[in-house]
C-alpha cells in the first residue's frame, strides 16, 4: 500500500511594492516495508514595479533532503 504524507509551515511578508515568502516541508512516503522522509524549503519573491506589471521568482525544493 502507498502513503504520502506532507506537512507545510508557510510565512509571507509585504514590503512596499515587494512580497516574499518562505515553506518549510516535512515530506514522508512508503510503499509496502520501503519508505522515505525529507526536508525541503520553498521561497517565493513577487515585485510589483509598476500598477500593470508584476514579476515573481519562485525557487522550489532548496535544500531538499530525501533519504
């Protein structure tokens, strides 16, 4: 049988025309007696430079860890 199982602690910010946000994830799986667990980090940066333009950047799995 598969399980997968994730936990998610999130925090964001506004500061002026600029918003940044970090996820830290636990991440668990199994199948039948194998299973795996790892840590890994999100972090977003969104900009608003002028009223009709938005850009953003988002890095996923930073320093993930699966073993």
């Amino acid at each position: 049988m598969l399980f997968r199982s994730v936990l998610t602690v999130g925090w964001a910010k506004k500061v002026g025309a600029a918003s940044a946000g970090l996820n830290f994830k636990y991440l668990s799986s199994s199948l039948d007696s194998n299973s795996a667990s790892g840590i890994g980090f999100d972090f977003g940066l969104k900009m608003n430079p002028t009223e009709k333009l938005t850009t953003g950047i988002v890095l996923q799995d930073v320093a993930s860890n699966r073993k």
